[in-house]
C-alpha cells in the first residue's frame, strides 16, 4: 500500500506542469531538470540534465555473483612484473568469494583457454594453483578471450547474481576479431542479456578507445591502470562495486514533445528508435549517482510546454509493472528580464561542463590522428568556454564545480605540454579522467 501511495503522489507531481517530477521506485530514482525553464516564444537549445540515484543500503549480505575473469596472458604481460600483480590480484579477488558465488577464469593468447569453468566457488586453495600457473606467451586474442568469458557467465546467468565479466589487457588486440565495432556489438548483445563488462587496460601499450567503448557497450567500468602495482587495489575497487549492485542493465527511455529535436546526449551511447530515444546506462550501485546532459532543441510556442518524459528501466531480483518516471516542462515567455530570471544557473553549470568534456573528446580524437597542436586548441577551448560561463558568478550554485572543472582543463593542458616525446600515457590519463568526470566516478 505504501508502495502504491508513492507513485500516486507522483504521479500527482507529474501532472503538476511545469514542475519537473521525480519518480521512485524501490528507492531508486531519476528526475530530469531544464536550464531554462522559461524560454523564448522563438524557441532555442536546452539542456536536460538527468540525475539517477540509488539509495545507500546498510546490509553485509550481498547478491551472490556470477563472475568471470577474462586475462591477457600474452608475451607483453611479462614486462615490468604485470603477470606477477596480476596473479596476485586475482589471488586476493578469490579469497573475497564466498561459496554462494559462481566463478570462472579464461586466459587467451592467441589461444583461449577455459582455466577454471563457471562453478560455485568451492577449493579457493585449487583456484590460486590454478592463477599461480598462468605465465605470459603469444600474441592477443582479445575477441575469442572476451567471447569465452561472457559464455561461461551465460551458462548461470539470472537475475538472482550479479553477472560481471572483468576483461584485463595490456595490448593491442591483434588476432581473431579485431573490429571495434565488431566488438562493442558482441558487448552490447550480452548486455541484453543482463552480463556487464567492465575493462582493465594496464600499461600505456593497449587500445584505450577500444576498452573505454568495451566498457560503454558492456555497460560495466573501465579502469586505466598504469602501474601494475595498483591491480590488487583495482580488482578490490571493482569487487565492492559489485558486491552493491541494485539493479543491472539500467537504461534512460526519452519520449520528447512533437517538435522537440533531440541533439546529442553528451557523451554517452544511444540510439533513436522511432519517437524515443534510449541511453543505456549500465549497472546501478548502492548510493551510485548518475548525471548526464542531453542537448535538445525546443520549437517555438505559448504558453506552458511538456518538452519530455523519461523512464528508468531495469532488471532487478524481480519483475516491476512500475518504474521511476520524470516529466520536463517550459513555460514560453516573449519577456528576456523574466527568462534570465527563472534561468536555472546550476543546471547550467552542469550542462557547460559537460560541454567541455565534448572538446576534451574532441582533443583525444586529435591526439589518436597525431595531432598535437589540434589538441592544444580544443582542451583551451574547453577552459575557455568554463571560464565563460554565465553560471560562474562566485555567489553561483554552480562555481566551484565550474572551478574545479577548469583546475582539470588546465592540468590537461600541462600534461600535454609535458607529453612531447611520448604521448601514450598523456592521451591515457585525460581520457580516464574525464570519463571519470562524465560518470561521477572522482
């Protein structure tokens, strides 16, 4: 009854225009707010940012998983000890399963091999032999290694486990199927079968594009891994996410307005289907928060102006009739001192940020093409476009976020400037900062 009192209330706040409306369901929820929420009867560019929360649960018990480690185990892996930390890694990830847990570990080279097939964890003493054996040789497939963990997880997969393949590498894939495209497609179709993949790149030497795209598609993490000595730390950072999943394979549903052009969601992946557009949004953690922009243009009007209608859905330990919802609306106004006036100056902070993480993009995409000076020009322009916020008053809501994103632009540029003999770790590092920075993973 409790339950069914929440989503009437909001469903009253729904219908309440031009209020934006925040749905709930099991704790979880998302709600959707313009920076303009008066606009010109001419119409213009809006900026929609969605956030999504998930409540903080105090429980020991966990979900049991279902887990599969994917690991390089070709030639590069020996150089500066990474085979060594990675045993160790996996040696300490195994000692945190519990005997409700199902396990399973594929190594590839240009061969894959099932080392462990997926099973309920029983002799964790037999599983570090088995770890303790693994030595580096050959080249990399990374698709068939890939492929073969997300069948091992599919074998028990269900909505009772959290089901996670974790893909380590240090290298460029360079055997089997080697097409980014290709690849994330493989991602993606598991993903609807509620599998995730997260994606750990060691080194300098692998192909952060294809493993940031991997994790996207997959809908799990990435992480850039420079030393080596860090993926202990990194396999116990992923384990505790996981031990806090609440829902898997969430994904945003936008309806807009007729008339309302939806521009980019900003940089996330999605795809237009008819008269809505979906965002794939991955796994959702105990307290995990989610932010994102979409960019949209609004038509010309009167009067009050449902623009959108979003829906959160996902797959949880049972099947939901009722999932979180927002509404967003805008009144038009031909007068500009009543528009600035209700102008919304931290949700437009947030959309400038987010606009600078589009040229940061645009930076690496430089980088990869070799061009260096290119780069340069997009990361100030990034500075200068935070620097020139209408948001950035000091009194702002939003100022020192805008302030902290341009102490990052500003260390962005250094590193670049620092970065002339070898521009590997550079591209590297910006890159995973800022797709930390998009998913509020600081």
């Amino acid at each position: 009854m409790k339950t069914k009192i929440i989503f009437f209330l909001a469903a009253l706040a729904i219908a309440s225009i031009p209020a934006i409306a925040a749905g709930v369901h099991q704790g979880i929820t998302i709600d959707g707010k313009l920076n303009c929420p008066t606009i010109s009867t001419l119409g213009g560019r809006a900026y929609l940012h969605i956030t999504i929360e998930a409540p903080s649960i105090a429980s020991s018990k966990r979900r049991p998983m279902n887990l599969a480690v994917v690991l390089d185990r070709s030639g590069s892996m020996g150089d500066q000890a990474k085979m060594e930390y990675a045993r160790k890694a996996l040696s300490s990830l195994i000692d945190q399963l519990s005997e409700g847990d199902i396990f399973s570990l594929v190594i590839y080279d240009d061969v894959v091999e099932v080392l462990h097939r997926a099973q309920r964890v029983g002799n964790t003493d037999r599983l570090r032999g088995l770890v303790e054996r693994v030595s580096p040789r050959g080249s990399t497939n990374l698709c068939g290694g890939m492929i073969e963990g997300f069948r091992q997880v599919e074998r028990h997969a269900g909505k009772e486990f959290v089901n996670r393949v974790i893909l380590l590498s240090d290298g460029l894939a360079n055997q089997g199927v080697t097409d980014p495209h290709e690849l994330n497609r493989i991602a993606r179709r598991y993903r609807g079968k509620s599998i995730s993949l997260t994606t750990m790149g060691v080194g300098v030497d692998y192909n952060e594009n294809l493993m940031v795209g991997l994790s996207e598609s997959g809908g799990g993490s990435y992480y850039f891994i420079e030393s080596p000595r860090t993926l202990a730390s990194i396999m116990r950072r992923e384990f505790n996410l996981l031990s806090s999943v609440v829902a898997q394979n969430a994904r945003i549903e936008l309806r807009p307005a007729r008339g309302v052009r939806l521009v980019d969601v900003i940089g996330y992946e999605h795809k237009i289907e008819g008269d809505r557009l979906e965002i794939p949004v991955g796994d959702l953690y105990a307290g995990d928060r989610q932010e994102l922009t979409v960019e949209l243009d609004i038509p010309e009007g009167s009067g009050t102006f449902t623009v959108v209608r979003g829906f959160l859905r996902y797959e949880g330990t049972g099947f939901f009739e009722n999932f979180p919802t927002f509404a967003a609306a805008v009144h038009y106004s031909s007068d500009m001192a009543v528009i600035e006036k209700h102008w919304d100056r931290e949700i437009q902070a947030k959309a400038d940020i987010a606009l600078s993480t589009r040229k940061v993009e645009q930076a690496m995409q430089a980088m990869d093409r070799g061009d260096m000076e290119e780069a340069a020009v997009e990361l100030k322009a990034a500075e200068t476009m935070i620097a020139a916020s209408i948001a950035g008053a000091p009194s702002g809501a939003g100022a020192g976020a805008l302030q902290q994103q341009r102490s990052r632009l500003e260390q962005y540029q250094q590193m670049l400037k620092d970065s002339v003999d070898d521009g590997r770790r550079a591209k590297k590092a910006i890159q995973y900062e800022n797709y930390r920075m998009l998913r509020n993973k600081q």
